[in-house]
C-alpha cells in the first residue's frame, strides 16, 4: 500500500510538474505570436517609412526644378507678351481687312461679297 501511496504521489508531483511546463510553453507561443504580429506590423510600418522617404525624395526634386525657375526672366517674358500681343493682333486684323480690298487674281470676277 506504501508504494502505491508513493507512486500515487510521484504521479501527482509529476502531473504538476507537466502542468507547469505546459504553462510555460503555452507563454512561450503566446509571446512568439504577439512577436509574430508586432513583425507584420513592424513590417507594414517599414513599407510605409519607405514610400513616405521615396515621396520626400520626388518632392525635393520637384522643389529643386521648380527653384531653378527664373521667376524674375518669366514675370518679364509675361510682360513682353502682354505689351507685344494685343498691338501684333491690331495690325494682323488691319492687313487681313486690307487684303480685302484688294482683288484676287485667280477670280475673273470681283463682287462686293468677297471681302463680308
């Protein structure tokens, strides 16, 4: 009977010994998990660090172009446009309407609606 009192609480001693490394194991794959999902997560944060840095690299070469401009020369050439435009117009109506008067030398013909 003494023996198997003693086996009986080996078996036990055992049995809370396999508990405890079963609790043990069981934090072990908890924590590997939430390390496995602290990784995707560090993984998708990584991704968007990248394209944000990509981003920043096309936004200085753009501010560098853009700087490169010269604002003044434009403004000027703007200038030159607006000054040049509407009289360069004026004078381009005034010979199409004098062309009219003229008569063509293809036509045998000239009438009064060939220049309305």
């Amino acid at each position: 009977m003494e023996d198997c009192t003693s086996a009986l609480q080996e078996s036990e001693a055992r049995g809370k010994d396999l508990q405890l490394q079963i609790e043990d194991v069981r934090r072990a794959i908890a924590a590997i998990e939430k390390e496995i999902n602290e990784s995707g997560a560090t993984l998708s944060n990584l991704r968007d660090n990248i394209i944000v840095r990509r981003l920043k690299e096309k936004i200085d070469t753009i501010d560098k172009d853009v700087a490169s401009f010269d604002m003044e020369e434009a403004a000027k050439a703007r200038r030159n446009y607006e000054d040049k435009y509407q009289p360069a117009k004026a004078r381009e109506q005034k010979l199409n309407e004098a062309v009219c008067l003229f008569p063509r030398l293809d036509k045998v013909e000239v009438t009064n609606q060939d220049c309305t």
